[in-house]
C-alpha cells in the first residue's frame, strides 16, 4: 500500500484501541469489499466506531449498519453487538454514569416500525393495557455527542455504565440548549448546523470534529471557543427536544407526514428519529438488553436522488413570519413516489445558489422523509419576493432568512403570535396553544380582542361557564399583576426585539417612546447594528396600532431603570458583568439577577474572559471556580457579594 488509507489523527485514535492487529492489517481490512470472518469484521466495526466519536468518520453510518449487521447474522452473540458502542477515549479515568445511557436499536422501514409497535400492543395485553391507551413520543436524533449531566458533572456515555468527566466543557461557557437549567440528565453535545455552515466549515471538515474538541483537555481552537461564546454549540438534554404526542393508530395512519413535521425542528444534524412509549409500566415490562431499551427505537433513513428540473419557487408564509421557499419540480419517481415538490432551506440559498426557474437540483429523499435539495448542479435567476404572501408585508432579511415583520395583522402568523403573547408575558394560565388555537379558528385575531371577551363570550365559545369564568378571572388579573416593561414589549414578537434587546432599549426611552425613535437614533444605543435597527422600527411601526389598542388597558408595567438613573445610583456594581451561580440563600438567583440589573450591572449565563465577577451560593464544584479565576474573574460569595453593595 503506497498511500494510508488513516491520516495522522486517525491512525492515532486507532493505536488507543490497541487491537491485536497491526495498523497496516487494519487498513487492509478497511479498504476490504467483503470480509469473511467475524473477527475481522468486529475489528472494522471497533475501529469504525472510535473514528466516528472522535469527529474522524472512516465511514457513513449506513455502511457501518450493514456491517454490523452483517457481523449479526454471523456471530449474533458477539459481546461487541450486546453491549453499548464506546464513546471516544479520552485520557482521563473513568467515573460511573449517574444512570445507564444506553444505544437506541434502529429501524429502517415503515415495516420495521410497525412490528415494533405490535411488541409494545403485545406488552400492553400482557398488563391488561389497551394498545389505545399507549401513549407515543417522537423528538430528533440529535446527532452529535452524548453526555449526562447532573447538575454538577458532566459525563461522556463512555460504555454506558462509566464515562469520563468533562465538566470542563460547562467552564468553557458551553451552555444548555432553550436555555433550561443544569440537571436534566442524557442529552448530546451539538453545534447548529447553520453557524456551521456559515462560519466553520470552511474551517472543519465535520460538526463531529467540533463537538470532539469541545471536550478534549488541551486547549480549545478560538474558533471553537467562538462558536460556545456566541451559544452556538450547547449541551441539548433530550428531555428538552421538541416532540410529537400521540397513539400507535395515529402514528401508524399519518406515519410520513409526522415525520416530515419532526425532522426539521432543530437546526441541529440529526441522523434519525426516536420513538418511544411514554407509558412508564409497559416501559417497567419491556426493560432492556444490555445494549437497548425495547420499549424504544429509532428511525433512519437510506437516501436516494436523483436530478430534477425547478419549475418555479413558491413563497409561504409560517406560523413565525419566516417565509419558506417551496421548489416546485418537474414530477419525477424516487424512493417509490412521485415527487413534484421540495422545501428549500432558506431564502439565501436560493440566492446564493441560483435555485430558480429552469435550475437543475439534485433532489434526495431519505425513506419516507420530505424531499430535500442536496446540490444544485445548474444554477437558474433566483426570484425573490418583496411582500408577505400572507399580508403583503414588506418583508425584511434576518440572517438567512426572508421574514415578514407584521405580527399583528399578518393571517399566517395570529395564532402564533397570540401564543408568543401569553407564553412571553407569563403572569397568565389558562391562555395555552389549545385554548388559542379554539379562538383563532372562531374568528378572534388580535390580542385586544382576546381582552375584550367577557365570561359569557367564552361560554358562547363552547366554554364550560366554570372554565370560561376562569378565563375571564386570568385576563383581569394579567393587567393587575406587576410585570417588567420589558418583558411586555417581548410578547409582541418583533424580530431582533427578545428580552435582552428590549431591556437594552428601554434603559435609555420609555416604552412608548420607542415607537417614534429612527434608526439613527436606536443605532447610537451600545449593541444595535444598522440592519438590527432597520428590522426593529419597522417591525416597531408594524405591531404600532395594535400595541396601544393593548397597552391602553392598563397593565401594571414596571419601568426599566434607566441609565441615567444607574449612574446616580453610584453603585459599585454599576457596568460589571456578573455571573451568578449555585443555590442562593438570601434570595432566588432570579431576583438578585433583576436586582443586580437594577442597579447598573451586566448580568451574564456563563463566565467568560469579559466577565467581573462570579457569586457563588451553595453547591459550586472547584472546576468551575478555578476555571474563572484562569480567566481572570474576581469570584465571590454571596455575603460578598452583598457587602459589596453595602
């Protein structure tokens, strides 16, 4: 062999396994088309296996599968197949997992799944459980890598049982994903696949050399260290993923289109989905082997393509305002269908790469799941539009994407911002996606109509007189109740205008000054770029009418301190940044946060180089404080921390 077939890196992670065999034997065995013995396929598999978890795949994961599965049909009881598939070595000793972390055994057909279900049918009669009492989740198999976190420790899966320690990752900055708390156990460290492409992949070969780095001990790459600071790689507990909720008839009734809605809902790489019974006594029933839970699977796909010719692209507008640009094709069979649509990711790819009419794409379609532009091979005069299709909104760019900023008027998007409305100002119960997706289909658009409905409308709403005098009760009470000017203005959904920026703002204006400040004027306040600001007083003048219609009701707003009044105040705390951590005893973290603010500090999730100081309560592990004073932070304690104020 003139050439190896491992490059540096990979010939190293290979030697860690120290396998029997030489490394010249195993790139042999590598470059095989067949192989006639078990053993050596469990040393491609082994070697497969390390390279891929390291962020150096010497395969795709399909060829791996039907090597494995090869590997079953020959010696179906090697310990290899029976047992979880390591997680990368790293050079630090073992500690045992708080709880097991399993593999998920995979299905790759409709068939497949389908007998799966009759296993847990089977389960249920055994347990006297009708099968329409199963109850189904279905989240993304996130594709990154998997680790656990209790709070305190943050574990690689390592064998299952034991892994290693690499809480180091948390004191890089890394954070948890939605921004849910510490604790939540299982879940997969992963990059978004748009910072990804935008920014690192000219950089990185994979987003698997990356989530490898973000644990490894030596030093981070900057860029790497970037993309945590800037929270585009999180730790993602699973028990945070969006889902889909249902039956065993459900699922298997309307199967391809609840897995075309759930593949796209992170902007994560996935390789699959994963469903589960959520039943916890059928789950007690089925148990596990020592490598799967039974009473759960996951689903892949095999990809076919083929070369299509664009007839038009098709703007749609969301829930969100994003507009979604849909390829209509010329109808052509793949994976046993014909196809005459894609969605296309964004509109800057149809920008930038020409997808317009007379483009010829390559189309993949993977098993049952939507249809995806994978290449275009002849780019076509991309046609953008200029107005919401909805509303005919002037539509404005936010990142990649075309957005239409009429949140108030725009029919595509009411129910979502009703929704966004309730969730946003949480002082209210009761106003949940059931409840409001009942009053959208009956006519009720805007957010003031909502507060001008009286009891006896919700009756006539097919409300229960109970239910529609507590509804009424909620509505009252949300005015009454205290709540942040900031936190107010966020619920009316204005692109680039979440809490953070709102807060920002309002430091310097009242609320209803905002709405005559230009974007000159925004772009002189700290953190407000030009086209930030452009998108925010559009937005501001579209949701206009319908904000003083809801503001006019009297809500109880607390004003933001302003900045001014920060200076005067003197404080010593005034323009830090501080991070707050562990249990507090003089006060929830949340109001010594508002507090702190109050008084003109930054207030900041995690601890980086730009970071004052760190308070720490109760529970705080060494690691994360020595981190922080590597990076120079001052760390104190709460009764520092408040007499220091004092």
């Amino acid at each position: 062999m003139t050439d190896s077939l491992l490059n540096q890196q990979q010939a190293a992670v290979t030697e860690k396994l120290e396998l029997d065999v030489s490394l010249e034997k195993i790139e042999v065995l590598l470059e095989a088309e067949t192989h006639d013995s078990a053993n050596d396929l469990l040393v491609v598999l082994q070697v497969a296996n390390a390279l891929y978890r390291a962020g150096i795949p010497i395969f795709d994961d399909q060829k791996y599968d039907n090597l494995s599965a090869k590997l079953t049909q020959i010696d179906p009881e090697n310990p290899f197949l029976t047992s979880v598939e390591p997680e990368v070595l790293i050079d630090s000793k073992t500690i045992t997992l708080p709880q097991k972390m399993l593999s998920t055994d995979k299905a790759y057909s409709f068939e497949e799944i389908k007998k799966w279900t009759e296993r847990l049918v089977k389960a249920g009669l055994e347990l006297g459980i009708d099968a329409s009492q199963i109850a189904l989740k279905i989240t993304p198999k996130l594709d990154g890598y998997a680790a656990y976190d209790d709070g305190e420790i943050l574990y690689t899966r390592g064998d299952g049982n034991k892994g290693q320690d690499i809480t180091r990752a948390f004191e890089r900055g890394l954070q948890v994903a939605k921004g849910l708390g510490k604790g939540l156990g299982p879940g997969e460290i992963v990059i978004k696949k748009s910072y990804f492409d935008d920014v690192l992949s000219s950089k990185f070969e994979n987003s698997r050399n990356i989530q490898a780095a973000i644990i490894a001990e030596k030093k981070i790459d900057e860029d790497i260290q970037k993309a945590i600071d800037d929270g585009a790689c999180v730790f993602y507990p699973f028990s945070g993923l969006d889902k889909w909720t249902g039956s065993i008839d459900e699922l298997l009734s309307d199967f391809e289109n609840i897995l075309e809605k759930m593949w796209d809902v992170v902007d994560y790489d996935i390789d699959g989905l994963i469903i589960e019974t959520t039943h916890e006594e059928i789950k007690a029933h089925m148990g596990a082997t020592r490598k799967f839970h039974r009473w759960q699977i996951a689903f892949k796909v095999n990809h076919e393509s083929a070369e299509v010719e664009v007839v038009k692209v098709t703007p749609q507008t969301s829930r969100t305002g994003r507009i979604s640009p849909v390829a209509e094709l010329v109808p052509t069979k793949l994976s046993g269908a014909t196809l005459s649509r894609a969605t296309v990711h964004h509109y800057n790819m149809v920008k930038t790469n020409g997808v317009g009419p007379g483009a010829i794409i390559k189309l993949v379609r993977s098993g049952l799941v939507i249809p995806k532009i994978e290449a275009v091979i002849k780019p076509a005069t991309a046609e953008l539009p200029e107005h919401c299709p909805s509303c005919n909104a002037h539509l404005i760019w936010e990142s990649d994407h075309l957005m239409c900023p009429n949140k108030s008027d725009c029919p595509a998007q009411s129910e979502n911002t009703l929704i966004h409305f309730f969730k946003t100002l949480g002082n209210v119960d009761g106003f949940g996606p059931k409840v409001i997706e009942k009053l959208t289909q009956l006519g009720v658009k805007h957010i003031h109509h909502i507060y001008a409905l009286q009891d006896s409308k919700f009756v006539g709403y097919g409300f229960g007189e109970k239910t529609a005098q507590n509804l009424a009760d909620q509505l009252r009470a949300s005015r009454e109740i205290e709540i942040e000017d900031w936190r107010f203005l966020a619920a009316f959904g204005v692109s680039r205008l979440a809490g953070g920026n709102c807060e920002k703002l309002l430091q310097h204006h009242t609320i209803t000054e905002l709405f005559g400040l230009s974007v000159e004027e925004m772009v002189k306040i700290d953190g407000f770029a030009q086209l930030s600001a452009e998108a925010i007083v559009e937005g501001l003048d579209n949701i206009k009418e319908e904000f003083f219609k809801v503001y006019d009701l009297g809500f109880n707003l607390t004003a933001t301190p302003k900045v001014s009044d920060m200076d005067s105040a003197n404080s010593a705390i005034a323009g830090k940044l501080i991070v707050f951590t562990g249990s507090m005893t003089q006060g929830s973290r949340s109001d010594m946060e508002k507090e702190a603010k109050s008084l003109g500090a930054k207030v900041g999730k995690s601890v980086s180089g730009k970071t004052d100081y760190l308070v720490t309560g109760d529970k705080v592990g060494e690691n994360k404080i020595n981190a922080a004073r590597d990076k120079g932070v001052t760390v104190i304690s709460e009764n520092e921390y408040f007499a220091l104020l004092s």
